[in-house]
C-alpha cells in the first residue's frame, strides 16, 4: 500500500510539474476574468452550450469510449501511402487574389481583398500537448511559419491543441498584427508574449468591423474548450466572415443544433461553409457532426458551397482516416450539393464556383 501511494504522489508530482509549462497557456484571471463573468453564456463557473451538450452520448461512456482507443483495432486510421500535397508559395502572391489554402486539419489561409487571415494554424506536426503522441500523417507537414506571409487576422475557434498549436503560435507571433478570439482565450496569448493591443476577444453574437467593408461577426458553436483538467473556461466560437462581394462561414468545432439555422437566417446566404466533418462518433455526436449532420447544417446556413475540414492529417477518432471524405462527398452528389475538396497547398480560387477539385484521397487505402 505505501509502494502503490509513492506511485501515485510521485505521478501527480510528475503530472503538476509537467503542466506548468508554457504550452498549456494560463487560465483567465482579472479583469479578463470579471468580463467573462458578465457574459449571458457563462454559468456556474463555465461557459455553457445553447443547449445541453453531453461530451458523450448518453448510452455511452468515458471508460468504454477510452478503452476502444486504447485497446481495439479499427482498420485503416491512417493513410497506407504520403497524402498529396502542392507547395503553393504564399509569400508570392498576387495581392489581388482571392484565394484559400488549406494545409489539413482544420488550418487554412484566406486572403481575400487584399487582406489575409489565417485561421486555426498547427504546423508542429503534433496534436497534443506531449510530443509524438498524436503525429500528423505523412505528406501534412509541407507548411511552416516560415511560409506565412504577414498575417493581418489570426483566428482562433477555441483553445484545444489542434487548432491552437504553442510551437506554431510562438513562431509566427512576428508577423500576426491582430488575433481575433473567444473570451478568456487572449490569456493565452498574453501569457505567450503577445501585446494585449494586438488581441480582440468576443463574446457570440459580436462584430468586429476591419475596415474596406470588412466585418467578422462571432457566432455560436456547439462544442467545449480547455487546455488542462478546467474545461470551458475560454469561449469556443464560430465566425461569418463578410467582405464587400462574399460572406464566408468559418465553423470551428461544432456538434449539430438549431445555432445553423440561425447564422443563416441572420448572415445568409453564404458564399462558402467550412464545416468540420471528421473525428467524428455517435458516442460524442453532440460535439462534432456526422457527415448527413454536415450537409444539413450546410443548408440551414444557406450556404451555396460547403468545404469540409476537421480531417485527412490526425487521429484523433475510431473511422477510417478517408471515411469523412468518402461520406460527405457521396452525400453532396445525391443533393447536388457542390464541394471544395482541395489538396493540402492547392489554390481554392474564391471567385470562381465552377472550380473543380479531384478525389485525391482516393487509391491511398
């Protein structure tokens, strides 16, 4: 008995030491502290869904959903082969472009007016807080910080590691001239050496006007933050971008609910919806959708494209790594309902809706 509580002081010492770290960020305090307790969305001590939103699906648990992940097989979660990529230079292009590219995940460059903005960067090649635990695939990892042109608008959905990456965020904080965040998530950023100036942290339901008819409207997600043992202390969001000629639905994380039909009826029609469609199970259905709850959720926006994300690069779900692709890509064909599937590097010509994109995830089984 004394053996076994050694082991298990010595792994909470081991385990307290280790988050303290820079790369779990800090926990709001404050003033930032007193503004997020202002918002109608903070509650008992937490942000909270619109509606009640099970981490797991009732009928499921935490032990069973954890033991499939450590002790099951499930075939093909990786890609057998290098997933396709083109090396599109960024530092080069035309100003007068209006483009998307994507490198996995759910991070993306937009430039669009003449303004770019990136959105949920990781280039570490890693989607946990401990090293090599959650490798990117091969093939994912052509982009880097160095490659980023100055960034006018970093945003940030929420505060999970894969979509907010320590390594990545230090490494371009140089060229990033604003980030635009939820509550409570610029704690992070002013604990990794930012200039509080520089962070624009939103409630749902803002605007963020940037000039040139340009504004960022915040939207709701259904989904949850946290980058310790304390969940949702930091707000997870959802963006409409709109510019003087399209209006582009940035998603974020998000389980289905009513919140899309909304945001459509609100800011619709929408040009293009990146949607996240990957990682996804019924036993946690609530915070990511299902490849038919995408489609619908596209829909109800009133989106007249739909780009889905959120896969092709982690594990972090039990489905075969192509299956979110295959899925969705079926389901756009039966409703005639266009899709931007481009590789990680390819050019996504914003003006132009014919553009037409391969199956390239097809033959890497």
């Amino acid at each position: 008995m004394i053996v076994l509580l050694c082991i298990v002081l010595l792994t909470a010492i081991v385990v307290f030491l280790y988050m303290r770290q820079q790369k779990f960020g800090k926990a709001p305090s404050g003033k930032r502290l007193e503004l997020i307790k202002k918002s109608p969305h903070y509650k008992d001590g937490q942000f909270q869904n619109i509606h009640f939103t099970p981490t797991i699906t009732e009928g499921y648990s935490t032990a069973g959903v954890t033991y499939d992940f450590l002790f099951k097989s499930f075939p093909r979660r990786t890609p057998a082969d290098s997933i396709p990529s083109i090396k599109t230079d960024l530092l080069q292009l035309n100003v007068d472009s209006n483009v998307l590219v994507w490198f996995g995940h759910s991070s993306y460059f937009m430039q669009i007016g003449g303004k770019r903005f990136l959105i949920d960067p990781v280039f570490s090649g890693n989607a946990s807080p401990i090293p090599r635990t959650n490798k990117s695939f091969k093939g994912t990892d052509i982009y880097h910080a160095t490659d980023m042109p100055d960034i006018d608008y970093l945003l940030i959905t929420h505060d999970h590691y894969d979509h907010l990456d320590y390594e990545t965020i230090l490494a371009l904080k140089g060229k990033v001239k604003h980030v635009i965040c939820g509550l409570g998530v610029g704690e992070h950023f002013e604990q990794w050496g930012f200039d509080v100036k520089k962070i624009i942290e939103k409630d749902w339901n803002d605007s963020i006007p940037l000039g040139d008819g340009f504004v960022v409207h915040t939207a709701p997600a259904r989904h949850f933050s946290g980058r310790g043992f304390t969940r949702n202390n930091t707000l997870w969001l959802s963006y409409v971008l709109q510019t003087p000629n399209l209006k582009v639905y940035i998603g974020g994380d998000s389980g289905y609910d009513n919140h899309f039909a909304d945001i459509g009826k609100q800011y619709g029609p929408i040009d293009l919806a990146i949607l996240d469609n990957g990682q996804y199970n019924v036993a946690w259905q609530a915070i990511h959708m299902l490849p038919e709850e995408v489609l619908k959720a596209a829909q109800e926006l009133r989106a007249k494209r739909i780009f889905p994300v959120h896969s092709s690069k982690f594990v972090l779900a039990l489905h075969p790594w192509d299956e979110p692709l295959m899925k969705i890509t079926a389901l756009s064909k039966s409703h005639d309902f266009p899709l931007v599937t481009p590789m990680i590097g390819q050019e996504v010509n914003l003006n132009d809706t014919a553009q037409v994109f391969s199956e390239w995830w097809k033959g890497l089984n």
